[in-house]
C-alpha cells in the first residue's frame, strides 16, 4: 500500500502524521486490497480542510473531504467517515459473495 501525506500551507507535526499513519494502518483490517491512500491537509480561509483518497483495487475510489476549524477535530472526524466508508465497502463485497442455494447443505430432519 502506497501512502502519501501532503500539508498545504499548514505544518502537520509528527504526533499528527503519526495518528493518521496508524488510521491509514488499521483500513487494514477490512481486508481489501487498497492499492494506494492519498492525505491531503489545507489550511483554508475558515479552518482547515482534510481529505482522504482511498484507492481500492477492481471498485470506485474513496474521496473523504472534511473540513473543521479545529485541525485534530478535522483528521478525527475524516478519519471515523473513512472508517465507515470502508467498512460499508466491505460489507457490500461481502454480502455479494454470499454462498449460493447450491453450496447450501440440506438438512435432514
């Protein structure tokens, strides 16, 4: 998995880029193949803009934009709707795979 964090106009400490690296580490657990995350941080006018671009392989791409005025109230709350959207991912992949009438055993009473 490729990750990339950029900063634009803001300066993102290692305590900050460290908690998003361990968010980017636990997408790990819903078992898709993400091929590569993208961070990207802006300060802008009014706050501060975060965004999430999740690419997983053979489905859409995952855009996550938040924006708060508060920095750390920003990455958590991109962080948690990434969360949500990946595990909703899976959920789908999952469900679609479901075991046909056929593989179905027959119980005998």
């Amino acid at each position: 998995m490729n990750v990339q964090i950029h900063a634009k106009d803001i300066t993102l400490h290692e305590s900050r880029r460290a908690h998003i690296e361990a968010a980017i580490d636990s997408f790990k657990k819903y078992a898709l193949d993400i091929t590569s995350v993208n961070v990207y941080v802006r300060a802008e006018k009014k706050g501060v803009s975060v965004e999430f671009d999740i690419h997983v392989a053979h489905a859409q791409p995952v855009v996550i934009s938040q924006s708060d005025d508060d920095l750390d109230a920003a990455i958590d709350l991109a962080i948690d709707r990434a969360t949500k959207a990946l595990r909703r991912l899976h959920d789908k992949i999952v469900s679609h795979k479901a075991a046909s009438i056929k593989d179905m055993e027959i119980v005998e009473e």
